[in-house]
C-alpha cells in the first residue's frame, strides 16, 4: 500500500490514519509458518511539531509446527510498528530514521519487514511442552514411554564388570 506524505511532511498537525491488509501469502517465510489469514494493519501517520513519525499495529495469525513436539499450532500476535520518517539524513548510517526520498512510502514493504523481525524465534504448542522422546519419538504431552538411553558400546565392557559383580 503506497502513501502520499507531501501533505503530512507540509503541514504541522496533519495525520492520516489508515487500515488495510496486507497479503503475505508470497513472502519466503511463509511455505514455512503460513499465515493463516491476511494481516491486518491499523495506524497513523503524523506530523508533530515538524517530525514525521508512523505508528501501527500489524495483528494477524500465523502457523507453525512446535518446535518440540512438531504438532501444528496457531497463533494470534500483533507486532507494534513504530518509526521516524525523514526526506534526508545528515548521518547515513542511521538506522533510527527511514528515508523517505519521494513523498510516496510504500508502506507495505516497511510493515512486511518489521513482521518477519518481530516473529517469534521458538514456536511451542504449550509453554511447558514436554517434547518427544528422543529414542523412541513418542510425543511425551500425550504419554509417557519406559526408553531407557542406549549403552555406548565403548563401555559395554564396563557394563559386564558391574553386571558379574552384582551376581
């Protein structure tokens, strides 16, 4: 979604809300985590005493298999998309600032960004998901198994030393 911000950068107090969705059913992450349903984008741009600044929230669902137990799950997050937007920059290294070089934004790209950063970096089903067991991949959250860890084979020999002394 493209913008304009001549009025906005021109004019002391100017604002201009806005509500959209926005479709990430293309972007790379999603054959990933799919998002469930569009991503639904509320928020305002606005001029304060000469400095621009966008506030949004970006609310959506998205799905992706726990990283435990690899059942799928579903979640509902809104991610907070707070910026500064300048015509020019005296430091080009800033990161604070976005560049707004002509006065259409294409805010799509800027919501689509700050969504793929603010991604949550473990997926769980549940906050104390116990996983699967590691040697037999029986999903632990829905029963318990009696594995027992395999024995190295380089301490077998070990292992039949304490065997004949408890007979």
């Amino acid at each position: 979604m493209f913008i304009e911000l001549e009025p906005i950068f021109n004019n002391i107090g100017e604002k201009l809300d806005f509500d959209f969705d926005l479709d990430l059913s293309d972007v790379d992450i999603s054959a990933c985590y799919p998002f469930a349903q569009p991503v639904n984008v509320k928020g305002r741009v606005f001029n304060k005493a000469g400095v621009v600044q966008l506030l949004a929230d970006a609310t959506f669902t998205y799905s992706a298999p726990c990283d435990r137990c690899a059942q799928p799950t579903q979640k509902d997050l809104s991610i907070p998309v707070d910026h500064v937007l300048v015509t020019s920059l005296n430091d080009e290294e800033n990161d604070e600032l976005i560049l707004v070089e002509s006065l259409r934004f294409n805010l799509g790209e800027l919501i689509t960004e700050d969504i793929l950063l603010g991604l949550p970096t473990r997926h769980l089903c549940k906050e104390d998901c116990k996983g699967v067991c590691q040697y037999c991949g029986k999903n632990l959250n829905q029963d318990s198994c009696n594995c027992s860890a395999p024995l190295d084979p380089r301490l077998a020999a070990l292992q039949q030393l304490l065997d004949n002394n408890d007979e």
